[in-house]
C-alpha cells in the first residue's frame, strides 16, 4: 500500500447488505409491483423505488398502499403480495462482482456477515441458488431476527456481536442510504454501492461510494487486495448485445472527434440493469464487413449528463464511411473502469484513448482473444438480439 494513499482504518471483516447490493433485487421488485398494482389500475414506472429501497417490507408495503391509494391495509397488501414474491426469491441474478467478492474474502479467510432488513426466510431462499454462497457468510441476520431494522444500526451491531469483533474492525458494504446510515450508526467504516443511478450525490455520509461491487478495492480497508486486474482490465461473464446502428447526439465524430456506433437501447432494458454504467470492452461485427477489436461505454455519460443510459462502442478501426441501419453485434468480455465526470472536453477525449490503447492491447492477450471467434459474431446468424 502506497503511503500516498493511506489506510482509513483497517478492517478485519466484512458485512455486506443483500438487496441491491449482492442481488439484482430491484428489477424483480419492479416486475412483481408492475403486475401487481396494473390489477388496481395503477403503473409503476419505479419512480418511487427511493422510497422502499433499504426498508423493511412493512415500510415499504406501507409506502406503496399510501401513494398508490390502494382500497387496503398495509397487512392486506403484504399477505397478497409476499407469495408472489417468495415463488420468485430464488431466481435473482447475481449483480456483477458478487459472486468474485465472495469468493475473493472466503478464500483469504476473511470472516463475513450477511445483514439485511429481509426476513430470515427470505434471505435464505434469495441465497439459496447462487452455490457457495451460504457457507461463507460466518454470519447471516434478517430483519425479523432484531427490534429495528435498519436505518437503526442494531442489526449491524449484532453482526459485529456474533462475529466476535469490534464494531469498528468492521467494513459495510451497501447501497441504500437507510443501510449507510446505519452504518456509520453503528460506528463502522461504509462503502455505498448505489443501486438508484445518478444518486451518488445523497451518499455523502459513506466512507466511500463505488460505481460497483467490480471497483471495490479492499486494499484500502486493509484487506487483501483482488489479484484479478490483468493490464488494466477485469475480465467478466462475457455478454451479447447488437442492433442496427442508430444515430446518436451527434456529439461523437463532431465534439469528441471519436466516431462511435450507437445502439439502441430499445429492448435491452432487463440487460442494460444487470450490468453497471462504465467502460467495457470486446469484440464487434458490423453486417459483413468483419470482426473488429472495440471499446464501449454504457451509462449517462456525466460529462454531457444523458437523460437515458445508452449504449455506445467505438470499433478500434478506420472505416472509410458511416454503416448507419447496418446490424453491429458485440461480445463484452472485459471491464476497465467506472464512468467518471472530467473538467474539460480535453481530458475527456484522452481518457477516451487510453481506454481504447488498453481494449487495443488487450484484446491481443489470450484471456480476451479466444472470443473473436464466438458463435455470436458468426455472419450465419441473423437474429440481432442477444442471449
């Protein structure tokens, strides 16, 4: 550890909340409550997830029964709504970097705590398919195991109890703000994973705030760093994605002086919340005009502050004209760093180039190279979509 970049304070264990934070939770909740509240008439467009992200089901069934004027109590709509949701608990994906963050502390012996506002039952079934995962947490507590949930910060501070250690050898690690408040209650250091995007502005108590579980550095909680990063770059579940090219803000050619083949966002919206806005990189093909190296950013590129989380590649290659409407496919096989602001158009434009010298140099290491030969990129296949 560079003395340049000092420790905060060493940690001797980790307490990881579950929902959002370890599982992609948000979305399933959004497609139960869809189809739920559309039986009363109502739509939910997840405008108002602020208000139940981190709660407890009580608060949250409470907070959706007042907004939406539903013709029932807050007891009525949990006993309709909870078997929906517990058919569905033990189908949630993984979010990207939980299962490595796991695997990362259990093999270095590094005890762990899983504590979330959930019942018990219901953590057990949501853990329940995602294999090794409960024989590492030394350590699991749900909401119905304390007095208060969190934002109280008891049920930490029961964690720290049954894992022997002081409140403040422990790291948290969560993504809703009634999780860090807790937290830092509790007296504990706390890495905020926001789960709402663009929200990173209201986790200011945090320790911390990450992009994703993927730029967690444990080194600077005296932990064991991850070993993974291979010439800057993270190698991932490789994902598909492709369309036609579609014109973008015109920004790319014109402003940045990069010209990048947009895809719409259209159908991909299951995808685009399963992976975390940031810079990737993989392998394209463009109709049959061949397989090229390419880096790519996902999100609302703070900079020009999209509205809309889009999707954009820039194929590592000099082609003599625009191939608009033609069918553009993509393998992401690795990462390489979150989506960050900068203070000039300048600055922005070279950390462009450096991503793309580090997706150019590499995409020529085995661990990346194999997949320019992947059945996707494959001109036979003429479904555009992903699987």
């Amino acid at each position: 550890m560079s003395l340049a970049n000092p420790l905060k304070k060493l940690a001797s264990c980790v307490i990881l909340d579950l929902d959002g934070t370890l599982l992609n939770t948000d979305g399933l909740v959004s497609e139960v409550l869809r189809g739920f509240l559309g039986k009363y008439g109502k739509q939910w467009d997840g405008r108002e997830v602020h208000k139940i992200l981190g709660k407890t089901p009580f608060e949250s069934g409470a907070a959706i029964v007042e907004d939406y004027e539903l013709p029932c109590t807050t007891s009525e709509f949990l006993s309709e709504i909870n078997p929906i949701f517990s058919e569905k608990w033990c189908n949630i994906k993984a979010l990207p970097g939980a299962n490595r963050l796991i695997k990362h502390f259990s093999s270095h012996g590094v005890p762990m705590a899983l504590a979330s506002n959930s019942p018990r039952v219901d953590i057990e079934s949501k853990i329940s398919s995602h294999q090794g995962w409960k024989e590492s947490f030394s350590v699991i507590i749900g909401g119905d195991e304390v007095t208060s949930g969190k934002p109280s910060p008891e049920i930490f501070l029961e964690a720290a109890k049954k894992l022997n250690v002081e409140p403040s050898a422990c790291l948290v690690i969560e993504d809703s703000i009634p999780g860090v408040t807790a937290g830092r209650a509790a007296e504990m250091e706390v890495v905020a994973v926001p789960s709402i995007p663009k929200q990173s502005h209201l986790y200011t108590s945090a320790d911390e705030v990450i992009n994703s579980l993927l730029d967690l550095r444990p080194e600077k909680w005296g932990l064991p760093p991850f070993e993974d990063w291979i010439e800057g770059t993270l190698s991932i579940e490789p994902w598909h994605i492709g369309g036609p090219v579609i014109k973008g803000y015109g920004r790319g050619s014109k402003v940045l002086g990069i010209p990048t083949a947009n895809l719409s966002t259209e159908g991909y919206s299951t995808l685009l919340s399963e992976h975390p806005s940031g810079v990737y990189f993989g392998w394209a093909r463009v109709s049959n005009r061949g397989v090229f190296k390419m880096v790519m950013s996902i999100g609302w590129n703070p900079y020009f502050n999209n509205t809309e989380k889009t999707i954009e590649p820039w194929l590592l290659h000099d082609f003599a004209e625009d191939f608009y409407g033609e069918d553009l496919r993509l393998v992401v096989v690795g990462y390489i760093r979150p989506e960050a602001n900068f203070p000039s158009l300048e600055s922005l434009v070279a950390k462009i180039h450096e991503d793309g010298r580090i997706a150019e140099r590499a995409l020529d290491l085995p661990l990346y190279s194999t997949y320019r030969d992947d059945p996707y990129l494959k001109p036979s296949i003429k479904d555009g979509g992903h699987f």
